[in-house]
C-alpha cells in the first residue's frame, strides 16, 4: 500500500478490534499507547489518527441518552394531559 498524507510519505497501521471488544476501550487504550510510543520516535516524525469509529459509537450514545430523557419528558406530559392530576400522573 503506498500511503501519502498531505503530499507527503506516511505509513499507514491499520487497528482492528477483536470480536467482543469494547470500540471505545480500544479506542483510548491504542490513543493512549501512541502517546507512550512518541516518546520514543525520532524527532520530525509524528503520528495521526485519520479515522476512528469509536467517536461514531460515542456520539451515538449520547444521541440515545438524550432522546431516552425527552421520551420519558414527553409520555409525563401526555399521562398528565389525560389523567389531569398530577398524583395520578406520578403514580404510573
């Protein structure tokens, strides 16, 4: 595989996780690796990551979080518009 990034020479790793893994543990246990290896790189030379799924799993989480909180505000709302009392509502 020939690698170029910005015009210039690179080397391309690729990282796969096993079956099972956690994305995002991998993710910050390969991030947090790299920074211990550049200490040891030769000076010039630097890494980049180009592509990481783990952000796509992060942000769908959150995504999830937050539309699980507006489900839960919501179907309060309409249990209160039908029950109309507010104990009733927080019984259910």
């Amino acid at each position: 595989i020939a690698s170029r990034m910005n015009g210039k020479t690179a080397t391309t790793i690729g990282i796969y996780q096993q079956p099972g893994a956690n994305a995002v543990d991998t993710a910050k246990a390969v991030r947090a690796r790299m920074e211990e290896l550049k200490k040891q790189f030769p000076s010039g030379l630097d890494y980049k990551v180009t592509l990481d799924t783990s952000l796509f799993t992060l942000n769908s989480i959150d995504k999830v979080v937050h539309t699980f909180f507006e489900a839960v505000v919501l179907v309060i709302l309409v249990v209160f518009l039908f029950l109309q009392s507010l104990r009733a509502t927080l019984i259910p």
